[in-house]
C-alpha cells in the first residue's frame, strides 16, 4: 500500500496541510557613502489553495526607525476575507529655515513617521460589487532639529499624535481592459471615513467620497471615458483635498502660494490628491469639498514607427487622447447662504477647466505620457497651453 492509493486500490484521502511557498520575491541593495546602506524588497508567500497570504516589504536606510516596513496578512477561505497589515513610513526633509528665536537662517532636518496598523474585512456581494471595511491605528510623529557638521539640536518639541479611523467601501467594477487601460464597462465606489475624537488626536472629521467611471468602446482601440468625482468631509478640522496636475508629473509645477494654505504638517496625511486637472499646477485649488469631471477620447496614433538615422529606435502602440478636465473646490465659507446652482456654475474663483490633446508610449517597464493643455478657465480660449511629461497609466 503506497500513500497514494489504499489497501482497495482506491485513492487514499489526506486531510489538507498548509503549506506556503514563495510568489514574489523582488530586492535591490546599494550603499551611498552619505546615507550608509540602502535597500528595498518586496515578498510575498501562499499556501496551495490560496487560503493563506503574507505579505512582507522593507526599505532599508539607515535603521528600523527610518525604513519603510508592511507585513500583512490575508486569510481568504472563505467568502468574507480577513485582511491585516502593520506598517512604518518615515519622512525626511532638510531645508533652511529661520530659527524661531533669533531669526537667522540655519540647516534644519524635519524628520516625520507614519506607523500603525489595518485591520479590514471584505465581503463580495456578487461576481462585480464588494463591501469593504476597515479601521485604521495610525501615529504620527514629528521631530525638528538644527543641525552642524558635529551635532544635531530639538529646535521644537516632538509631537504625537494618534488616531482610529474606521471606513466603509462599497464598490461595482466590470470593465473591460485595453493594452493601457479600460475600454468598456462601468468601475465606480462610495466610501465615509471618520476620525472620531480619541486622545491625543488632534482632529476630528467625517468624510465622503465617490469616483464613478464609465468606458464606451466605439470601434476596435477607439473609446470613450468619462469619470465623475468627488469628496466632502466636515468636522472641527476636515480633511483638504489638493486640485492640479498629473500623477508621476516629472517637469511639475508648484502653485507660488501654496504653503500658505496649509494650516499644519498633518495636512499630507489627512488630504487627498484631485488629478487629472492638467494644465493647472499642483496645489492649484485647495478646500473640504470637492466635484470634478474629466473626459476623453482615446484613439491608437502610431501603430509601428521605426527610425534609422541619427539612432536606431522602434516605436510602436503608441496611443493618442483628446482631454477635458472640469474641478470645483470650495470650503465652508465659501458657500454660506448660497444655493447648489450658484456654488457649482456661479462662482469660478475655485473653478478649473482645462482641455488639450495627447499620446501615450509604453516602453517596456512603464508608460510614458505626454499632454498639452489649454487653460479654458480664462475669457482667452486656449491660452497658456501647458507640456506635461509623466509616468503611469490613465483612469
């Protein structure tokens, strides 16, 4: 009798050990002889069924207290999966500032870190709808020291705080994939997100958020895509919502102001980004509330393009795009004793409305996009037209 058949000759049955193997493993290493040993890596391991998942990535500089660590782990058995993760994100800045005291300029080294933990289940509804939730442990902390070339000095004293925030998703995805993006098919969700006040936390808010995105394919690589969304949160201290550029913009553009409207370092932690709104800078429009609208025609603009002379290169699936991206902004001030009508089409201070065309080439490990926008906001159609060169793929 073997361990595959029985004394009967039939099949012999074994009770189901877990048993992980490795998926993923991903890893760079290098030194810098003015940051020390650096490093990254990325892993992740299952069972055979794919009932159990780890997660495991890191950063290495410096030491643990710099480095960006996750672990997580996934049970997934059964229908409603249980997700939790544990995670360090530091941050660090040196720049010249004014000593608060003297007012003479000296080397300051601003060091931030993120770490808490997620515990989340979710549950899905049907073959394209799930129900996400989740709750959030998050510490944030933040130190400023001057610095010289011996030893470093607390200019201002650290700050901690602390929050739990739950969330709730519900979200509907059937879209159908094109080479570089979706090309029919709905993708959209709700989410409300709270922190409730909890010591040691130093705000309190609720916020809202949808993203409703709708794909029509015309012919062959021809689509359509439209995309509505937006946020609102309320409370003592809302979350800001930040409106301008692209995602991965490499020749970026900062609004001159923008520092002034940010009220605390918490302000990156507890915002979110609104793009696409090319042609406008980063930054551009900043408040609690947010609507924005963004459209376009997506076309193939070079099949195969070969060049010979002065070097040797071959372009091919290169993709074109005409654009419109709509956004308002606003917060609690700006809309007092005003109707929906007048805050949405009225009032153009927080308004953005950007046009333009552009193409988008894959070159093997990434997209490169490239966009020139109009600023269609001004009583000058067409005017300031923007060059924007990023990376990523499109909504």
């Amino acid at each position: 009798m073997s361990s595959v058949q029985d004394s009967s000759g039939d099949y012999a049955i074994h009770d189901y050990k877990t048993r992980f193997t490795v998926d993923l493993v991903d890893a760079q290493a290098g030194y810098s002889n003015f940051f020390g040993l650096q490093g990254n890596a990325v892993m992740v391991f299952s069972d055979i069924m794919g009932n159990h998942r780890i997660q495991f990535g890191f950063e290495l500089y410096r030491n643990l207290d710099n480095s960006d660590l996750i672990l997580g782990y996934d049970y997934l058995e059964n229908r409603l999966n249980f997700h939790s993760m544990v995670f360090n994100f530091p941050d660090d800045y040196i720049l010249l500032g004014q000593d608060p005291v003297t007012g003479n300029y000296q080397w300051q080294y601003w060091h931030f870190r993120q770490y808490g933990g997620i515990l989340g289940l979710d549950y899905p509804l049907s073959k394209y709808t799930r129900l996400e939730g989740q709750v959030t442990w998050m510490n944030l902390y933040r130190s400023v020291s001057t610095f010289n070339a011996i030893t470093f000095e607390e200019l201002y004293p650290a700050s901690h705080t602390v929050y739990v925030m739950p969330s709730l998703t519900w979200s509907f995805d059937n879209v159908l994939y094109g080479m570089l993006y979706p090309i029919d098919g709905w993708r959209m969700d709700v989410n409300v997100q709270a922190a409730p006040d909890f010591p040691l936390a130093e705000r309190e808010f609720i916020t809202l958020r949808t993203d409703i995105r709708r794909y029509f394919k015309v012919y062959n690589d021809y689509s359509f895509a439209l995309r509505l969304s937006g946020a609102s949160s309320h409370g003592p201290q809302p979350e800001q919502f930040f409106a301008g550029g692209v995602s991965n913009w490499l020749n970026y553009r900062l609004h001159p102001n923008y520092q002034d409207q940010l009220q605390s370092y918490e302000d990156f932690y507890f915002s979110d980004y609104v793009a696409p709104v090319r042609g406008a800078p980063y930054f551009y429009l900043i408040g609690n509330h947010y609507t924005a609208f963004n459209a376009e025609f997506r076309f193939p603009f070079i099949d195969y393009l070969v060049f010979r002379w002065p070097i040797s290169a071959v372009f091919g699936n290169v993709r074109g795009n005409l654009f419109a991206d709509w956004v308002r902004v606003w917060d609690d001030s700006q809309i007092t004793g005003r109707n929906t009508t007048e805050i949405l089409f009225k009032d153009m201070d927080n308004t953005y409305f950007g046009a333009g065309l552009g193409f988008r080439i894959y070159l093997g490990y990434f997209v490169l996009r490239y966009d020139l926008a109009y600023d269609m906001s001004t009583e000058t159609l067409f005017a300031d037209p923007q060059h924007l060169w990023s990376l990523g793929l499109d909504f």
